[in-house]
C-alpha cells in the first residue's frame, strides 16, 4: 500500500515535468514582471491587507487567449499521427484500460477549457528590462496608463499547498517542444507502471489529462518568445477542493466577470512565504504614460501610504518616449 507522499511522487516523476528545466532560470537578479493598468495596480497597492491580491482573469478575456488554441492544434497534430496514438495509447492501456478516457475527456472540452481556465501572466526580466521594461509589452498591455508590476520570485517557487494553481513557464518551441512533452510523458507512464497500477485509475487519469491540460494551455507560436511569459494556471473545479482558490464578481473595462485570486499575505503552514506586498513588490516601474513624472508621485505616495517599506526606492519611470 502506497503512502500519499509516495502516491504524489510517482504522479509528479510520471506526469508533471513540462519546463520543469525553465526553473534553473530563476536565479538571483531575476524578477516576474505583471504589465497591467495603472488603476488595477493602484486598486492592488490600497486595497486593505486582508483583500490585497493578484487576479487571475478568464482566458476568454485576455488579449492572447487564442493561443490556447495553437495547443490544441499541436495536440491534434500529435494525435493524428498513428505512432503517437499507439504510443500514448499503449502505455495506458499497461496501467489500466480506462486510463486513456482521458483523451475524450480532453476532446470533450475543447470549447470549456477556456470558459474554465483562469490565468496571471508573468514576464521572466532581467538586466536593463528591470529599468525599461520591454518594449512589446508596453504596447500590449495596459492601455495609455500602464505599469509594470516588478516581482520577487520566491513566493511563486515554493511547493505551496494553499491553492490549487500551477506555475508554468510558456514553451516556444512549436511542434518540436510539444511532442518532447508527449515523449516525457510517455517514457514516464513505462518507467512507472508498475507503481501506477497501485494506484486508483481515476487518479491516474485525472493527472495525465491535467498534465496535458497545463502543456495546451502554456504553449505559445514561437513569433511571441521574446516575452518570455511563465503562467499560473487555475481550472474552474466543478466542485470545491479542499485548497479551492478564492473568487470574487468585478467589473473591469465595462464587463461583469468572474475572477480568481492570490491573497497577498503568507500562510507559513501551507508554505506560501515572502507573499506579503513589502516582500512580494520590488518596483513598480511606470510606461509610457504622457505625465510620467506625475504618475511616479501618485504611486510613491499611494505605497506610502498604504504600508510599502521603502515605498519611495520602489518605484522608478521607464522613460520611454510615448508613441502610440
């Protein structure tokens, strides 16, 4: 009988790999920038310390929400290729035979994955993009007042159990990098089905549909590697786990809509650490506004305000000539 520390290490080794790699790029210096507007940031920074939190938005609402689209077109490649499906196929069926439903439960959500996928997209910076930015991104993001929330790492990298989120780094590889992910995937479910059948085959069925869920939705045309995006992933549960994500109705540019949330505070025994904003926060770098200086006051003072230590060295202007 298998423990459930055993359990979760023989799923983890088998099926939750994809830019496990893209971690060694998290080293010192590096920081997760989040571009939004310059509202959504003050509204963030004032919010009362129980109520301080990151959103994570409907995929069907941002302004690369297609891209889900280009996993799915990867997956279909792979599938329509006879040695994969007989590969894939294969290897379930030497666990247990209803291990590959999970393919029809992914053809079955091809329009409700992204109604029930929720994401915050961070940007790895590093070097002069900790003072500038990068450039695509201003222009993307956050329309004709927007910032760049400069995070520290830490509390993204930690084995959390407080919510049930992914972190993920987005692939740019095209075709090429999506079938290594199928690869590590396979060779996982042979090296491990030994162990694999030990354990309940609805759980082993729900991982290896997750797992190529999380591959589908970070996966990204090779033309946007510039942005060098990580995601953390939330699927709407039909029922609440136990470590159910927080939710809230907020309307944002005029549309009445759901959202998840990140609470920014530390809850030490489900291992979120260095979560609180005077941790979380190291800039706030303001866009190509057309009052820059203005808007750098307005957030000294709002951080201030609003118990930031070292409010004033947080926040610095990109200086960037506005050009729209």
């Amino acid at each position: 009988m298998l423990t459930e520390e055993q359990i979760n290490a023989i799923l983890n080794d088998t099926f939750h790999n994809w830019g496990k790699e893209r971690e060694e790029e998290i080293v010192d210096g590096i920081k997760f920038a989040h571009y939004t507007s310059a509202q959504v940031a003050m509204d963030i920074i004032r919010a009362p310390e129980e109520e301080r939190s990151l959103w994570l938005r409907n995929a069907m609402l941002m302004n690369d929400f297609s891209e889900i689209e280009y996993g799915q077109s990867l997956l279909r490649q792979t599938m329509s290729a006879q040695y994969y499906r007989d590969e894939l196929f294969g290897a379930c069926n030497e666990i247990n035979d209803h291990i590959k439903d999970a393919f029809t439960m992914i053809e079955q959500e091809v329009y409700a994955i992204k109604r029930s996928t929720y994401l915050l997209s961070l940007a790895l910076h590093k070097g002069k993009e900790l003072h500038q930015g990068k450039l695509s991104m201003w222009r993307a993001y956050g329309g004709e007042a927007n910032v760049c929330l400069l995070l520290n790492p830490e509390a993204f990298l930690t084995d959390q159990t407080a919510y049930n989120v992914q972190m993920s780094p987005v692939d740019y590889r095209g075709p090429h990098g999506f079938l290594e992910g199928i690869n590590r995937i396979i060779e996982g479910m042979k090296r491990n089905r030994d162990q694999l059948r030990m354990i309940n085959p609805e759980t082993v069925k729900w991982n290896l549909k997750y797992a190529i869920d999380v591959m589908i939705l970070s996966t990204k045309h090779p033309g946007f590697e510039e942005e060098n995006e990580w995601r953390i992933i939330h699927r709407d549960p039909i029922s609440d786990p136990s470590n159910a994500m927080p939710s809230k109705i907020v309307c944002l540019n005029g549309i009445v809509q759901k959202v998840f949330y990140l609470p920014m505070k530390n809850i030490p025994e489900h291992k979120v650490e260095h979560a609180d904003i005077s941790s979380l926060l190291y800039k706030v770098l303001i866009g190509p506004t057309p009052n820059p200086e203005l808007v750098w006051e307005g957030f000294g003072r709002l951080m201030a305000d609003n118990g930031v230590e070292n409010a004033w060295d947080k926040v610095n202007m990109c200086r960037i000539p506005l050009r729209r």
